[in-house]
C-alpha cells in the first residue's frame, strides 16, 4: 500500500451528523463481594470520559488530520458541556444543538481490573424543535464540506435521515452512512452504507455463501441507489460491493481487546479518505488497517495518522 497521504488529508473536510454520546468509565479494584446482593464491589480509583457516538466519528477524522466538523443534539446539562469541550481538546469544530428537553446521551461503563462489569444508558428521543435545529446547522455546514457522515445510533439525531441525504445531494456533497436497524431505505441514495455483519444480516437475511452474499449486496445497493456497499465482517475482514464487483480485504492480524467504537474509527477512515478522492478500495484498505489497531485499545479510542503511517 502507499504511504499515508497525511499532507492530502490536511486538506480533508468532513461533516460528521448523528448521535453525539458521551462514553463514561469508572475503573476501580475488586476486591470482595457485597453483603447486600451477589455482585461485586468496586472501590472507583479513577474516571474517564470520552467522546462517543458521532463524536468518537469526528474525533477520529481530527486524529487522523482532517477538518472536522461535527453536528449532534445534547442536553442543557454537564454531559453536554463536557462533549463540546472535549470535541474542542480534540480538534474538531462542534455544533451542537441544546436541547433542554433531552438529557444528553450518556454510556456509564464500570470497569473492575479491566473487565467490563456494567453498563447504565442515560438517553432520550430529541424533540422535533431540536431536530429543526440540527438540520438548520447542517444546511449552514455542507458548502464547505467535502463529505457527510452520517452516524446512526438509533438515538434520535438522524429521525429526518432521508431529508439530510436529499439535502447533501442537491449541494453535490456524497453521503457516508454508518447504519442501524433493518429499514435501508431510510438511506437510499447515499454514497456508500457500512453495515457490519450482523446488521447486514439484519438487512437482507443470512447468507450461505459468498455468492449468496454478493447476489444479495449488489441487489440491495442497487435498490437503495448506492456508489458502494461496505460490509464490516470482524475476523473475516471487509468486503466492498460496488457496479465494478466486489473486493475483499482480510482483517489486519491483531489482538482484539475492546471493539468499542471500532466501525467509529472504520467510518472515519473512509470519510477522510474519500474527501480526498482516493477510490473505494483504497480507502477500505486504510479503513481495514485502522479498525485492526483500534481493537487492541480499551475503550472508544482513536488511531492517529502516525499509528497509520507505521502500519504501511
């Protein structure tokens, strides 16, 4: 593969949209079992927050080194001020919408000697005032944007998600699609979609084959009206159905730790790469190397531009 073109990705614009989460961690010892129930006791020794959701996207465009911009919905509350002042720290341009009648979305996760013991999920469907709000921001931001990225969580951001397509392709801007759910038709007309393998499952049943599945993808980007289908496959590593065929990367050969925000950090990739024109198999092929090293990190976490650089 070629050197990483970090002087080009500079130059990149992406527009990051959806469900803006806050990813908290509380890490601490255990030690014995609690009187009151049969669970364990952590003793919290540290704290940690993190930018999840359509934040970890845009926060992994900026690792990279990228201009990003990133639209979401959070609440009126301390989640909210710490996504906009991390999303700061990070690099990337937020423009958030305050919504005082959501509470920002927030994943507490409790950790005890590196083992995920717990989680507690804080969320609430946005209202439609804020949903107007969000897409007022979008239409100020995709002029000067190279690439959308649509980040879907199911949370609520992206209710108006085929509004947003129709609006990206009237300004000529292509649209990156990290689904959710069954219903693809939410998303036709985007530039490309990437499923992972249980949500291409989801999507168009269980395959028994490859042809199987190549028959099925290509049907369904051709349904949607779709440049590219991008299937993520874990161990299997990635598979890309375009009008020319269909490619395969294999997965990089790395330890899995965590796959915590890892098709974040595939999205990212491809975005950033597709902002400066490199075809879609090129891209898959940096967005493989770079979810294959963000799995051997504990949490959401990013890949930097030299972490890539290395790799090649």
């Amino acid at each position: 593969m070629k050197p990483f073109p970090l002087e080009d990705i500079a130059r990149s614009r992406v527009l990051v949209v959806g469900d803006v989460m806050l990813d908290r961690y509380w890490f601490g010892e255990v030690d014995r079992i609690s009187p009151e129930a049969p669970v364990p006791v952590v003793r919290v020794a540290r704290r940690e927050d993190r930018l999840g959701g359509a934040a970890n996207v845009a926060r992994n465009v900026a690792a990279l080194g990228g201009q990003a911009t990133l639209v979401g919905i959070v609440g009126v509350d301390e989640g909210g001020d710490s996504i906009a002042r991390m999303a700061q720290q990070a690099g990337v341009q937020a423009d958030l919408a305050a919504d005082a009648e959501h509470p920002t979305t927030l994943k507490m996760r409790v950790l005890g000697r590196q083992q995920q013991l717990l989680r507690v999920d804080f969320e609430q469907h946005p209202s439609a005032a804020a949903l107007d709000d969000l897409d007022a921001r979008v239409a100020r931001h995709l002029a000067n944007h190279d690439v959308v990225v649509l980040s879907d969580y199911a949370k609520g951001a992206l209710d108006r998600v085929e509004a947003l397509i129709s609006q990206a392709r009237a300004a000529g801007v292509p649209v990156l699609v990290d689904p959710k759910g069954d219903d693809y038709t939410r998303y036709r007309g985007a530039a490309l979609v990437t499923p992972n393998r249980a949500e291409m499952q989801q999507a168009v049943g269980r395959w028994n084959s490859e042809s199987q599945l190549t028959e099925r993808a290509q049907r369904l980007r051709a349904d949607l009206d779709l440049e590219a289908l991008l299937v993520t496959r874990s161990e299997q590593g990635m598979t890309l159905f375009t009008a020319a065929g269909r490619e395969h990367v294999d997965a990089q050969a790395h330890e899995v730790f965590d796959v915590s925000g890892a098709g974040d950090t595939v999205l990212a990739t491809l975005a950033a790469m597709r902002a400066i024109g490199q075809p879609w198999a090129e891209a898959m092929g940096w967005a493989n190397r770079a979810g294959g090293i963000v799995v051997g990190k504990l949490g959401t976490s990013v890949v930097t531009a030299a972490e890539l650089g290395e790799s090649t």
